[in-house]
C-alpha cells in the first residue's frame, strides 16, 4: 500500500483506496463508523488526513519492546517513497527517559523542521496513553467501614 509511483499523487491513491484497503475497518453496529488499524495514524480514524498509507509525510507512535518498554516514533521519509523497506525512520523512546522528555522529542520531531505541525498534539495524546497503559497499577485499598457499620464491627471485635 506504502509503495507508489511519484507520478501519481497522494489524492489519487486515497480516492481509489478510501472504500477499500487492508486497513479499513467497517462496523455497522456502531452506525456505519470508520476506523483504520494502519500503523501510521495516529488517530485511527479513516480519513485522508490521518491516512499514513497515502501520506508522503506520516507519522506512527507504537508501543516500544524490550525491557524498558517506553515509545516507538515512526515518521516516513519524503525522498524514499520508491524505497519501502528504507523508507521511515524509526527512533526508539526509552521508558528510562521521563515523560516530558518523551513528548519534548515527539512534538520536536513531528512539528520542527516544517514535517506535519498539524499532528503534534495527536501524537503527543498517543505517547501520553501509551506511556500511562505501561505503568503499573496500584492496588485499591480496602474500603473502610463507617457509621453503624463500623460501630457494629467495633462492638464485635471487643467481645
């Protein structure tokens, strides 16, 4: 899907592909909605926007692997569109590092050097609920009783 000619514009592609891709996920329950499991959107819905697949320019935000967990950025290159296996720049984002540091270097990479200013917050929000499903949770405490109920099991515990 990546792969196209620069003959051929990025409006073409999603014109002819919008309706059917490998991406595209219909649900009818839900009233007709649209969304998108393409690794480069950021928000997963089907639009041409958000559509990394049609984009010269995209960017993906993934769960990192590894032992320090932490946040994958993808962006595609410009230049590289014949080439799709050389084509994106991958830069790893440790969990060690903290997370004002992590969205410091996504909104950089994203917004400077004029790349796609227009999906900073999209994947600052995507690293944010990543790096906040990777910690871990603690554990409810046990409720405490009150009024009668405490007074009963007071009453309890000194016979």
């Amino acid at each position: 899907m990546s792969h196209h000619s620069s003959q051929v514009s990025a409006d073409l592609i999603w014109e002819v592909t919008r309706n059917q891709n490998a991406f595209l996920v219909k649900r009818a329950q839900s009233g007709g909605i649209r969304f998108s499991r393409d690794p480069m959107n950021l928000t997963n819905i089907h639009s041409r926007k958000h559509a990394g697949y049609t984009n010269n320019k995209a960017v993906g935000v993934s769960e990192g692997t590894g032992k320090s967990k932490g946040v994958v950025l993808t962006t595609k290159k410009v230049k590289s569109a014949q080439q799709p296996g050389s084509g994106s720049i991958v830069v790893p984002l440790s969990g060690q590092k903290s997370t004002r540091k992590t969205y410091k270097t996504i909104a950089s990479n994203v917004a400077k050097s004029g790349y796609r200013a227009d999906l900073r917050a999209d994947a600052v929000a995507r690293a944010s609920a990543i790096r906040k499903s990777q910690t871990p949770k603690k554990p409810v405490p046990e409720a405490k009783l009150r009024g009668l109920k405490a007074k009963k099991a007071a009453a309890e515990k000194d016979e």
